[in-house]
C-alpha cells in the first residue's frame, strides 16, 4: 500500500483578519495600506543624515573634535529605531466581535431599547461606567459591532477600533494608540534634537570655512551643507512644535483625539478622570508604565473548518456499534460570565448496568416459580426501562 501524503496549508489569523492593514513577516509587522509619506519621512531622515556625515563630519572630527559624528550616529540610530518601532507595531487594534457575540449584543440592545416605532429614531447605543467617581460614555461601534472601551475610538483610515486612540499620523504610517504612543513621543523627542543637533554644526561647519576661504566661496565648496540648513531650517519649526505639544498632552494625561474634541474642557467643563492631577505622576504614567500586550493574535492558527478524513471517521463508527452508548450533547459557554445554563439543557448521564462475576451467577430458577435474585432495572433517557435478563 502506497501512503498518501496530504499537504494543508496553515493559514494564520492575520491573513483572515478584518480592517485595511497591511501585515509582513508572516504577521510580525503591521502597517496601514497608506505608506507613501512613510516612505517620504525615511528618504528625509537618511538623506538628511547622508549629508551630514559626508560632507561636515570629516571637518569638524578634525578641527573640533572627534566625538562630533560619534554622538550623531547614536542620535541617528535611536530616531530610526524608534521610527520602525512606532510604525511596525499594533497600536492597540481591538478584535471585531464573533458573529455569536454580535447577535447577541443587538438582542441585549433590542431588550433595553424596547420596541421603536416606525420612522422614529431609536436611541443612541450608549453604557455608562463609572471611573473615578465620574461617568464615562461607551459607544457602540457599529463596524466593529462593540462597545469600545474608555479612550478607544474607530480609525477611518485603517478600519479598526484602537484602545486609547491618539491619531492616525502618516508620516509614521501607523495609528498611533496605547501599545506604540510612547515610542511616538520619544520619536519626535529624538527626531527635535536630531535636527537641531544637524542644523547648529552645519552652521559651525559654514562659520569655520568662512574665515579662510570667506562666506561665498564656502557656500560654492559645500552644497550639501546648504540644502541641510534648508531641509532642517523647515522641518525644525514642525517637529519641535509637535513635540512640544505632546509634551503638554502627556502632562496632563490626555490623548490629541480628546484634545479636538475638547472632551475634558467643553461647555461643562469636566474634569479628567485618568489625570492624577500630578504633571510627574501623569508622565510616568505614559512613558514608564508596563508595556501592553497585544489583544490580536495575529500569529495564531485559524481552526480548520473541513470535515475529517475517511478513516477516522470509519473508526468512530466502528466504536459506535460496538459500544451503544447513549451520547451527551456537549454544551458551549455562555457568553457572558453570568450567564447560567437551563437545567434542561443539561447532558442526561445514563445509568449502566453493573456486571456480574462468574462467582455471582446461578442456575435459572422454573418459569412460574419468582426468582430470588432481583432484576436490575435501568433507566433510559428516553425515559422507559430496561430488565436486565437473568442469567
């Protein structure tokens, strides 16, 4: 006999898994579909740095000092990792109710709402929660069919629900949320002094070859030192105001979506119930906290939906006939973790007839004479009996 060999091809849950995401290295990479200005951030920041090193650092590593390109090599490669590690992580993406959860969310919905007659609006899909002694709204996504948790918001651009939702920014290529905010803000941090550090030395850099061969001639020898004070005369005003205004959001332990929205500072003016009312305790809070982990199992194996092969199947019938067993249905979790299971839906578990020893049996009694030995009766789901026959 010739042995087949059936191949299946794993599918793993990150290519089953809803929103406009782009995934790579079979799923340890996410990003949005959007990348050309992430691509553009790259060019900027290696083109950038290119210059620098070609054109100033062989200068001023000899006529100023040698720990000059060192230092920027340092501050280049922190930018850059920090840059991959802001684009290339789950922001926090919350997983789309199962059809099970979703149907019976809208029943919970439904039960609560009542019946709304027709042409009129139903209510708006709201649960309160209560975080520190202030009301919070949830609101039901009606993509994601959830009830997002506090500070989540839906991204448009990348289609998902994000846990503390900051903003989607393109030039990172990534919602930036809860799991990658804070390697966003030291992104920027390093980015600020980066080009400050860049821009201060291409001015030295200019000021030391101006005083032998003056300022005009200078400018002729050096092009790259010139196109980097423009590129970072312009990017300097931008980065540095965006890190200044994180700085100010961590402070105060507030999101950029909550900031536009003016969530914690409108008409009624409530107060943060996340702050600590402390700027030391809120940026620890941000930038010092426990890392999060993910909530999308993007690695995962998705179940195999297809019938089982010949064999097994033949096997389990073959047990079937020789032990007729009655079978239990096995009953699935509820939902919730309050909910309780009907006892009538609970599996009947069948009584079995004892054995008896060879040492146990005895010769048959006469027909119309009433035997000795009890019969053992045995109960049936069905509900009749069954006599055990004498032996």
């Amino acid at each position: 006999m010739s042995a087949v060999m059936i191949t299946r091809k794993i599918t793993r849950k990150w290519e089953k898994l809803p929103g406009k995401n782009t995934f790579c290295c079979d799923g340890r990479v996410m990003m949005a579909r959007q990348k050309g200005v992430f691509y553009l951030t790259l060019f900027l920041i290696v083109g950038t740095c290119s210059l620098f090193f070609a054109f100033e650092c062989p200068y001023l590593a000899v006529h100023l000092s040698p720990a000059i390109p060192v230092f920027a090599i340092v501050l280049f490669l922190f930018v850059m990792a920090m840059l991959l590690r802001t684009s290339f992580s789950d922001p926090g993406v919350l997983p789309r109710a199962l059809p099970e959860e979703a149907t019976f969310i809208e029943m919970e919905i439904e039960a609560a709402n009542g019946n709304v007659p027709a042409g009129q609006r139903p209510p708006p899909r709201i649960r309160n929660v209560q975080i520190n002694n202030q009301i919070v709204k949830l609101k039901y996504c009606y993509t994601c069919k959830i009830f997002r948790p506090p500070r989540a918001s839906h991204c448009s651009i990348c289609d998902n629900c994000v846990d503390r939702f900051d903003h989607h920014c393109p030039w990172v290529g990534n919602c930036v949320g809860k799991r990658n905010y804070r390697y966003f803000y030291l992104f920027t941090l390093s980015l600020s002094l980066l080009t400050i550090y860049i821009f201060a030395f291409d001015i030295v850099h200019v000021v030391l070859r101006s005083v032998d061969s003056g300022f005009v001639s200078t400018l002729k020898e050096t092009p790259g030192t010139v196109l980097e004070v423009v590129v970072c005369f312009f990017t300097l005003w931008s980065v540095v105001g965006l890190t200044g205004f994180h700085t100010y959001l961590i402070s105060l332990n507030q999101t950029t979506n909550e900031d536009i929205k003016g969530s914690w500072s409108g008409k009624n003016r409530v107060q943060n119930p996340y702050s600590h009312k402390n700027i030391i305790k809120n940026c620890c809070e941000v930038l010092c906290g426990p890392p999060y982990p993910s909530v999308l199992d993007r690695r995962g194996f998705v179940p195999e939906d297809s019938a089982p092969s010949n064999a097994p199947a033949a096997s389990t019938a073959v047990n079937k006939s020789n032990n007729p067993v009655p079978q239990t249905t096995k009953t699935t979790a509820p939902l919730l973790p309050n909910e309780h299971t009907p006892d009538d839906a609970k599996p009947v578990v069948p009584l079995t007839e004892k054995s008896h020893t060879p040492k146990e049996e005895r010769p048959p009694s006469p027909a119309n004479t009433p035997s000795t030995e009890a019969s053992t009766d045995v109960k049936l789901p069905g509900g009749s009996k069954d006599t055990g026959q004498k032996l």
